[in-house]
C-alpha cells in the first residue's frame, strides 16, 4: 500500500484520544513503510497512570493522524473494560504496515530482497526493543496477533511468536487474551485470537509456559 492511499483511508480518531506514531520508510529510496509502535493516550483520563500494551500481527493503516477498524476497536474496549488504563500502546510481530494480511509473507520477502542482511536484522532487533520497553511498563499485556494468515508458512509464524513468549517469560510480565464469542479462547493453533474478526467480551488471564521443546500460551 502507498503512503498515499493510506492516508486517504484513515479514519478520524476520538476527540479524547491523542494519538502518537513515527511511520517511517524501512529504508531510504524504499517505498515500504514501518510502524514500531502506536501510542494512544485517552486525555479524559489524566487521573489515571495505567498502561496496557497489545502485541498484534503487523500495522494496518493507523497513523498518528488517523485510525483504523482494528485500532477503533481496541480504543472502544478500553474504553468501556479498562477504566483505569489511560494509555494504550499497540505493538506487532512485524513492523511493517500490510492491510490485506495474506500478502504480508510476500512483502516481507520483499524487504528481504531490498535489505542486506545486517539491515534485515537491524529492523527485526528495533522492533524487539521497542515491545519490550512497552511491555516493560504496562499494567496489562494483551496478546492478539491471530493464526498465520494464508500463504505464511507456520513454522515462519512461530518464529516470530517464539520471541515474543521469550520476553514474556523472560520479564514475568501478567498476559491476558482476548475472551470472544467464540467457546475456545484460543485458536486451533492455540494461538491469541485478534480483535479484528471477533467480538471482544473481556480479558482472560494467561501465563507463558515452558516445556523442553517450547514455550506457548496457556489460559489459567
């Protein structure tokens, strides 16, 4: 997606909310955009210090100047569940925006092709740092990001997750899920179920649990 069609697809965000993001270029001469993070502050709520970071799959238009349905949703349940929380930040396994996920493993490729390796593990590593300094400083962590879209090979997916249960349970941080109407909280692949698709009803309480072989999301 160009930046230019993005911004013409950007929603309008609440009055109460200020929105913070740097999109920016992957690298110079490359038109693929980035975003590290999103940072909303709900300014009715300057009584309040609260914190809550949800990790999803990747960006999907929001900027600091609009919105998007994913986004929207979020700052609604917020709003109505976490009366306390006067940020909320949203971070993704990959940095990179793609509104229309199957074409995500593509495009990741392509920046593969447009990155040497140094600067490939440069835009991994940066986007790293940025969830655990949020994660750090949350009240609640929620995990989001959903299945492998079609066309992401799995195995691909989970490296992906495998870093993030890494700083999980590395930090000992309080995750939470998103309960839906759905009967399972999680998905057959027993993985956190994304807001977009789903109706969000509350949280549920998690811990990231090691084994031998791996560490994975379980609901307590």
């Amino acid at each position: 997606m160009s930046t230019v069609e993005k911004k013409e697809k950007l929603k309008k965000y609440p009055k109460y909310i200020k929105a913070t993001a740097t999109p920016s270029k992957i690298k110079e001469n490359v038109d693929i955009e980035k975003r590290e993070s999103l940072e909303l502050c709900f300014t009715e709520r300057s009584g309040f210090e609260g914190k809550v970071t949800c990790i999803l799959m990747n960006p999907s238009k929001a900027t600091g100047d609009g919105s998007d349905k994913t986004i929207d949703k979020l700052i609604d349940f917020v709003e109505e569940k976490l009366p306390t929380i006067n940020q909320l930040v949203i971070v993704n396994l990959f940095s990179v925006y793609k509104t229309n996920s199957k074409e995500l493993y593509k495009l990741l490729e392509e920046v593969k092709e447009k990155l040497n390796k140094d600067e490939f593990d440069e835009l991994i590593d940066s986007n790293i740092d940025q969830i655990k300094d949020h994660i750090s400083s949350s009240e609640y962590v929620i995990c989001g990001w959903g299945d492998a879209p079609d066309g992401f090979p799995k195995e691909e997916y989970r490296k992906a997750i495998n870093k993030i249960h890494d700083i999980l349970y590395e930090t000992k941080s309080q995750v939470y899920v998103f309960e839906t109407s759905w009967l399972s909280i999680l998905t057959n692949d027993s993985q956190p179920r994304h807001p977009i698709r789903n109706k969000l009803n509350s949280l549920k309480a998690c811990i990231i649990n090691q084994t031998k072989k791996k560490k994975y999301i379980k609901v307590t």
